[in-house]
C-alpha cells in the first residue's frame, strides 16, 4: 500500500470510530477520534486507563487547535508557530470537545505535530485524535514498533502499516504549561 492510500485508511478507521494504533510525531501511540466519546470510552479500557489520567489530542495546525481552546497568549501562538520539537502543552479550558476527552478541571493537553504522516492524517480525518502511548498502564512505554506488547496489538482495531522497522527510539514530547504573562512552564521534558 502507498503513502497517500495509508493516510485515506488511516483517517478512514479513525471516523469509524476505530482505536487505532500509529507512528505519532514522537511514539507510537493508541488514538482515536477525540470528539467520539465511545471512541475515547474504549481507549481507556484498551489501555487500563482512568478517567482521571488525562490525555494528550492532536492536531494539525494552530487553527485547528482554535477550535478546541478557549484562549491561546500570544507569546504562545508565536513559539507554536517556530517551534520544531513536539511540545504538548496544557490550556486552561476546552471547548468543542466531549468531557471525556478532557481533564476534570476542563483543562486539555493538545500537541500541534509537524511530522508530515501524523499532519496529513489529522487533516485528512479533519478533526483531533487521541494520542496516548502503546502500552497497557502502568507498563514500560515502547520506544519502537518492535516493543509494542502483542495485548496491545490485539486490542486495537487498525494498526497502521507505516514506519514499522524503524530502529531508532521515539521520545515522549515535550509537556508544558504556560503561566498569564505566556512563560513557559515545563513538566515534563
């Protein structure tokens, strides 16, 4: 199969509210439609997580992400728009998206990617998917395909056959907050 016919059965599995398991900007992640609440509904249970564990959504370009904050500083804006590493980043209040998909406190964690495959996916799907990493809770995260538990493998619906044999470790991203005057606050790097 090519490039672009597994972007089009990508995105295609993701709107028929399938869990998908996929080369994300960074590792290889568990997604879904993050406005599809049965979709998210059955993530959680794929991965054993709680409702509590918040996730990560993403999206492919700064408009795209307009459409689920309420509010982005402009200091903020300008360091999405240069910024080349992924960098997840905590926003105080959601919109446009099912409670499920969001932390109790309203708040979301969304990651603009640049990873040309991930990009085009999202935009070829048009909306935000879910990105949490490819194990079970609580087990080690896999850096490559190759880690990535055959449980795992056999919960999800789709697996994306693209980037398989890849030797190299992926990294989590960058996690972050930012403070009223736009600062940036690192949790995780």
């Amino acid at each position: 199969m090519n490039y672009d016919a597994i972007i089009k059965e990508t995105a295609a599995a993701i709107s028929q509210g399938n869990i998908i398991l996929y080369p994300s900007d960074t590792i290889w992640g568990m997604g879904c439609d993050a406005k599809n609440e049965q979709a998210v509904q059955r993530l959680f249970a794929v991965k054993e997580l709680e409702k509590e564990d918040p996730l990560i959504l993403l999206v492919s370009t700064i408009d795209m992400l307009k459409e689920y904050i309420v509010d982005i500083h402009p200091r903020i804006e300008t360091l999405l728009f240069y910024n080349s590493r992924p960098l997840s980043l905590i926003y105080e209040q959601a919109k446009n998206l099912p409670l499920i998909s969001i932390s109790t406190d309203l708040s979301v964690a969304i990651r603009v990617v640049q990873e040309p495959f991930c990009k085009a996916v999202i935009e070829e799907f048009g909306g935000p998917v879910t990105c949490v990493s490819a194990n079970i809770s609580n087990q080690e995260i896999p850096t490559r395909f190759e880690e990535i538990s055959e449980l795992v493998k056999e919960r999800v619906d789709y697996i994306v056959p693209y980037r398989q044999n890849e030797k190299k470790q992926c990294l989590s991203s960058v996690l972050a907050t930012y403070s009223d005057e736009g600062e940036l606050i690192v949790l995780r790097s």
